[in-house]
C-alpha cells in the first residue's frame, strides 16, 4: 500500500521559481517591494531597539543626537547576490555594532594600558568594569518580522502572478 503525500520542500522550490520568474517579468516591481519590505524590518527593528536599549533621555546634558543610535537606521540599495535581488537594512551609527553585539568596557583615564590585550585585562581586573552583553536588535526584529514578511511576500506573488501566466499563454 502506497501513500501518497505532499511535500512542501517542492511547494517552496515552486514558490522561488515564480518569484524568480515575476523578478525576470516584472523587474521594477520586485525591486520596489524589496526596498519596501526593508523598511518595514527597519521599523520593526527601531521599535526593538527603543524597547532594549532605551533611549538616551537624561543621560548627559552636552548628549551629542547626530550620533543617536535611534536616528540611524536606514535602508540600503537594492542588489543582486547570486541570482537572488536583496536589500540591507542597518543602523549607521558609529557605536551601533557595540549595542548590536556586546563590548568589553574598558575604564577612561591615564591608567589603561595601551594595547589591546591590557585593556580587556585591566577591564575585568578593574572595579566596575566587564563585559557588556549585545542586545541583538536586528535579530529580535528579523524573529519578529518573518510572519509579515511571508504574508506580504505571498500577497505579492499572489498579485503578479496572473499577470505572468497571462504573458505566457
């Protein structure tokens, strides 16, 4: 007795295959809804950021906003990377990669060694110093955004794709 079944690993070679060929049929299109989609990561990713990080409301007094890390998020072009159309979205800030992944704090003053390696030395041995541990903001907001992303790519596909089975037939 044979069974038969369904496998969604065709389903999904299927569903790459037609966003290949609508991104072949219909070029300005996809790349308008790629850049759309990663400004939709980018306000996930901002309203992450404000919930795990804060913001820098009475911190310091001379508090410098051009360098905010809140104010820099942005949306890259548009490219191709191996036959698939992408797009970045990211944080421009100069401190950004410390908040995204973590840092060892390293205490000011004319008692830190100058070498890489003493630094961290001296930060554990240090009172008040250590590791400060990464708040991971684009992950959480990559997590938090694949279920808008699979129903906005599905409404997409679902829109061209009569539009690409009527220029064939």
């Amino acid at each position: 007795m044979s069974q038969e079944g369904f496998l969604f690993d065709e389903l999904s070679e299927f569903k790459q295959n037609l966003m290949r060929d609508i991104q072949k049929n219909f070029p300005k299109e996809t790349e308008k809804f790629i850049k759309q989609e990663a400004g939709k990561l980018v306000k996930v990713a901002r309203k992450v950021a404000k919930k795990e990080v804060g913001t820098s409301k009475g911190k310091k007094k001379n508090w410098n906003e051009a360098k905010s890390y809140h104010k820099k998020f942005k949306v890259g072009k548009t490219y191709k990377y191996s036959d698939d159309l992408c797009c970045r979205a990211y944080n421009s800030s100069p401190h950004a990669h410390l908040i995204e992944y973590g840092h060892v704090n390293v205490p000011r003053g004319n008692a830190r060694a100058t070498t890489r390696s003493g630094r961290a030395i001296q930060a554990t041995q240090s009172r008040g110093t250590g590791f400060t541990q990464g708040k991971l903001v684009f992950k959480l907001a990559e997590l938090e955004f694949i279920s808008q992303f699979l129903d906005d790519s599905e409404k997409f596909l679902f829109e061209y794709f009569d539009d690409t089975v009527a220029r064939k037939n």
